[in-house]
C-alpha cells in the first residue's frame, strides 16, 4: 500500500489530510495496546467531508496510515512545535488521553524511527513540496490547506470545549493576516459556527514548514471539532445532516481562500 492517495487538480490548491488513515503494518499493529488499536486520535471521515474537492478543482493528498505509525504533521526529529508546551513526537507513544499506544517494552527505538519516517513522511512531504512548486511555477502562487479534526474536549491539551472552527496560520506567519482575519469574518458573520484564529491550535508543522508569503506560499490549518459532522465517541458516528452542512460551509471558505489568493 502506498503512504497515500493523490489526486491533482486543475487550481492552484492542494488540500493536505495526514491524520485520516487507519492503516497499520502487521509488525506495528501487534505491538500496540488495546487503546492503540482503537486508534482513538484519528481525524475521522475527513476524507468524506472533503469529497467536494475535486469539483472543487483542488489537488488532494491523503495519508493512507495512521499518525500511530509516523505523524505527518511532526518534524521528522520531532522538535517541539511551541516554545510554550510539549509537542508529541513524529511517532508519539501516547495518545491525546495519556494512555500508551505500544504494550510495555515493545515501543519502537531510534533506528525503527528513522525507518517509518524514510518510509511513510518522506514520500508525503515530498508530494506536498512537489505540487505547490507546481502550483506556484503554473499560477504564480500556490495555496496549502491542512485539513485536521479533533474531539471537542481533550482536558489534557485545553481546557473547557473548544470552538467548531479553528483556523491557524502559525499567527500570520504561514498566511497573510488579512486573508486569515476575512476567513474567519466570514464565520463569524454567518453565526451558524463558533470560530477562532491562531487559538489552541495554530497551526502544526506543514503549515510551518510550507507557508511562505512572501514566495506567494500560504498555509492555513483547519482543525475542525469533530461534532461539527459526526457524533464524538471512538469511532463515533457519520452524521449525514451535519456533515452536509459543514462541508458546504468549508468549500465556501475554500473558494474565498482562493479568491484572496488571486494576483
């Protein structure tokens, strides 16, 4: 199986999805916990809630295998990405909750580290670096939009419930901060969601390692609280209503992204 799926489109927009895979590798899977199995901090059904994207004319790239097995959106050496907290590392050893993903002993050491980032971050990261720099020699620009979805409540990472919405430029770093700020106008004036800009969430690793402004490079992380679409419990539901609604309202975001971009 290849580390993901592409689909290239005819727009200067490539949407990234890295944590909606649940593949695991026998010689992985056998080692893992009853909680890892369960694959708990999977973005679940993203790939079906971006499905519009190709109509869209979108380029979309989409893991294949769980973040338990490299996370996509970590430095391959798995340096911290806020100064202010701990970051878990390319491939983490616990889950959001605390609990162990690998049984006692069996957890994976530096070279078989090295191995799954050679083997499934690697191909990834060179497929996004690939087509922005065709986007960008084809249209003179290029967007990159990180698709990401977590459970409202995670006590272990913030407090309280967190908002539907939340948009990240690595606080403007990765975008230019008027586009971000009419992104999340946008949200706030049509009242159906809750939004925030550069909260919590402000953006992972690709948006930092991808979004150049001043080379016509943006990146913005869309961490969206997962009862937007789907019931929250592991491996909670589809829940067609919702879903349909918020996949409109991200396309929506999507084609103001695209049109703030246009020289």
């Amino acid at each position: 199986m290849l580390p993901y799926t592409f689909h290239r489109g005819a727009r200067p927009l490539l949407i990234s999805i890295p944590h909606a895979g649940t593949a695991v590798p026998d010689e992985i899977a056998n080692r893992l916990t009853e909680t890892g199995c369960d694959l708990p901090d999977t973005d679940w059904y993203l790939d079906k809630l971006y499905e519009f994207a190709g109509a869209l004319g979108a380029s979309v790239l989409a893991a294949t295998y769980s973040r338990y097995v490299v996370d996509l959106n970590r430095s391959a050496d798995s340096a911290a990405l806020y100064a202010s907290q701990m970051t878990s590392p390319v491939c983490a050893l616990q889950t959001f909750a605390r609990h162990d993903i690998y049984v006692r002993g069996a957890e994976p050491d530096e070279a078989e580290i090295a191995a799954r980032v050679e083997c499934y971050w690697q191909p990834y990261h060179q497929c996004i670096a690939e087509e922005l720099w065709r986007m960008r020699s084809e249209h003179g620009y290029a967007l990159l939009w990180d698709a990401h979805s977590i459970v409202s409540r995670v006590p272990e990472l913030f407090e309280g419930e967190l908002p539907q919405f939340n948009l990240g430029t690595r606080d403007n770093a990765s975008c230019p901060q008027s586009a971000a700020q009419a992104l999340l106008h946008s949200l706030e004036e049509e009242g159906r969601y809750s939004a925030v800009l550069n909260g919590r969430f402000k953006g992972g690793y690709i948006t930092q390692a991808y979004g150049r402004p001043d080379d016509r490079v943006w990146a913005v992380q869309l961490e969206l609280a997962q009862r937007t679409y789907m019931h929250e419990s592991p491996r909670g539901a589809w829940e067609p209503g919702r879903a349909a609604a918020a996949s409109l309202r991200i396309e929506s975001l999507l084609r103001q992204f695209l049109a703030s971009a246009h020289p």
